[in-house]
C-alpha cells in the first residue's frame, strides 16, 4: 500500500536521478543535437550555432540546477525524520526559490540564442513563485507553532 514513506523515498530516487541525468545529458548533448538536426550526410550550416546556442546556456544551468536538486534532497530528507516547520526548510526553500529565478533569468537571455529557452524561462519563474509561497506558509507556521509551544 502507498504511504508517505514511499512517497519520500520516490521523490529522493527521482531526485537522484535527475542529479546523475544532469551531467551525463550534457555530455551527450553534442551528439543529440547533432542526430536531431542532420540527417545523413546532409547537415544544415546551423548545426554549430544551435550546438552552442544549447549548450553553453544548459552549461551555465546546471551548476544552480545541481545546487537546486541537493537542496531540494536535504528539504526531502527533513521531512523524512519529521522535521517539517523548522528554519532549515525555510531557509532551504528561499534557496530554491532563488536558484529558480537564477536559472530563469540565464534562460531569459539566452533565449536570444534559441527562442524554445523561453519556455523553460517562464517555467523557472513559476517554480520560483510557488516555491516562494510555500517558504512563506512555513515561515508562518513556524511563528504559529511557536506560539502554540509556550500556550498552556
């Protein structure tokens, strides 16, 4: 049967997953876009451009992407040992809210390399936003709990 338990120990695989992904895509990513823009022996003079245009931008990405995807493991493994309304979370969640706008804002320019950048841009916002929300639910909560810790 499904629980909360499995549903952390799902979300930290995932998150895993997506630290060991980051890495290993950028080093194939020479190659995929290479395979997705030529076919054959025919392949468009943009093939270089589009290379770059991907690749130094989703280079500058990962780093903060990396950075995000551990902070987001610690938040996971505080809820796992029942530490929910504690400033760590709190203070972890502005990180990762941060990060988001870090990387929309490198997907903002660099959309003028590749304009599909731009999706991943207002993504990141959004994200940021949400995440933002929920650090200031927390917040809240803590300052709830607190009161409620010295009533009697």
């Amino acid at each position: 049967m499904w629980n909360e338990r499995k549903s952390i120990l799902l979300s930290k695989i995932v998150v895993i997953a997506i630290i060991v992904t980051i890495p290993v895509l950028g080093g194939f990513l020479p190659t995929l876009i290479q395979q997705l823009l030529c076919s054959g022996s025919a392949c468009p003079i943009q093939s270089d451009y589009y290379t770059v245009a991907i690749l130094i931008p989703y280079g500058v990405m990962a780093l903060p992407g990396l950075v995000l995807m551990a902070f987001l493991y610690k938040l996971l493994q505080n809820i796992d040992n029942h530490q929910l309304f504690i400033e760590d979370n709190v203070s972890l969640l502005r990180r990762i809210s941060w990060l988001c706008f870090l990387i929309a804002a490198v997907a903002i320019l660099a959309t003028g390399l590749w304009w599909a950048w731009s999706v991943l841009a207002i993504a990141a916002v959004l994200i940021g936003l949400l995440v933002r929300v929920i650090k200031n639910i927390f917040a809240r909560a803590i300052i709830i709990k607190e009161e409620n810790d010295y009533t009697i």
